[in-house]
C-alpha cells in the first residue's frame, strides 16, 4: 500500500480530504492547538484517512531556532535537541494528545542541524525513548546532516522508522513501514524548497518506492 499526501494542508480541508488519503499536519509543530480543533479535524476527515503530526518544536529545536518565532509559546532555555528535562517531556506529553485527539497513525520528530551526531546526541535521546511513553503511535524521526552509519545506528537502537527523501537514499530502519518527506531539491547541504519535480524525477521517485516498499509506505510532498 502506498499513500501519497503533502506536508500541511495544500488546499482547503474538504477539498484535501476528497483528493488524498493521508496528511502530515504541520501546525502542531509551530504552535499547541487545542484538542476540539483537531478533534473536529478527525470528524471531517474519512474514517480511513490517515493523519501523521510533526511533533511541537520544543522537543526538537533550541530557543535560538528560527522557527519560535512562528509559536504561540515562548521556550525556555531547557527545550530542544531530545534534552531529558521537564519541559521536554511536557511538550511530549502535550504532543500524544494531540495525536489521540487526532486519531495518527504517526508522530513525527524532525531534528534540526544543531542535533549532531555526536555522543551527548545520543545520551539524549537514550535518555529520552526510554522515558517517554509511545501508546500505539509509529515513531518516525528525521535526522539531517548525519551519516548513513550514524541514522542506521540511531533508528535500530530506539525502533524508529528512517524519514527520508526516495531520491537520495533507501530506509535503514527495520520496519515495514516507509515514511517518505520530499523537501526539493539539494544543492552543497541547501534545501531548494521551490524545486518543482521533473516528470523523469517523479517516476524515478516512484520505481524505487515501489521497490522499497515493505508493506505500507507514506510519501509526502
């Protein structure tokens, strides 16, 4: 089974769910929504329409990052980079919510630069899966600059599904789901975000997910 869906709602939600099967919510990234709004959400949706939901940035990105500013929270000094602190696990918390409100299938914990594959990364994040409680959802994790050997490694030891762009590289993860962000194109470790995929692209794309797929596999645009 393959689905294909976008990251964020690309047009309005009637439309979307007439004309995909799948969405990766972005907006609980940015901001903690209230549970009604993600409730009314899973209502409109169809009843096998499936949800994945980025997890809120103050488990993943520092307060120096950017993307704060775009939040209706201010962080603390303590948040980001899967720190084993209060706040950390509060955001997680919050995030599980949200995603039993929503009825996902995925949360997903994108990971910024500033996350180096180093040791005290991986004491983090050690210290993290082990505490945190993950319910019936499909963890995925987007790691960016690192290593094949690196992501390998990371995925196998906290069982977690290997976000990646078909076009650069296959799964490492064990699982037999696939879990697919097509970001643009790359240019010296830049992210081209207004790429528009070539024809030959797109089924080069398709060719190897086909090939790669283990049961289930989500591609997002």
């Amino acid at each position: 089974m393959i689905l294909v869906g976008t990251c964020g709602f690309c047009e309005g939600k009637k439309r979307y769910f007439e004309d995909f099967s799948t969405v990766e919510v972005q907006q609980t990234f940015y901001k903690i929504l209230q549970e009604k709004t993600l409730q009314k959400w899973r209502k409109e949706a169809p009843e096998d329409f499936v949800f994945s939901i980025k997890a809120f940035q103050g488990i993943t990105h520092p307060p120096t990052s950017p993307t704060w500013r775009r939040s209706n929270v201010k962080p603390s000094r303590d948040v980001g980079l899967l720190r084993p602190t209060k706040k950390v696990f509060r955001y997680w918390e919050l995030t599980l919510k949200e995603a039993e409100a929503l009825g996902a299938k995925f949360i997903l914990i994108q990971l910024p630069k500033s996350f180096k594959e180093n040791e005290e990364s991986f004491a983090n994040a050690e210290k993290f899966f082990k505490q945190i409680e993950r319910r019936d959802f499909e963890i995925a994790v987007e790691l960016r600059g690192w290593s094949e050997k690196g992501i390998e490694k990371f995925v196998r030891e906290f069982d977690l599904i290997d976000v990646t762009d078909p076009l650069i590289r296959e799964p490492l993860h064990r699982k037999r789901i696939n879990y697919y962000r097509l970001h643009g194109s790359y240019q010296e470790g830049r992210i081209i975000y207004k790429h528009k995929y070539s024809e030959e692209e797109l089924r080069e794309m398709a060719k190897k997910i086909k090939e790669w797929d283990r049961g289930e596999s989500y591609v997002y645009f």
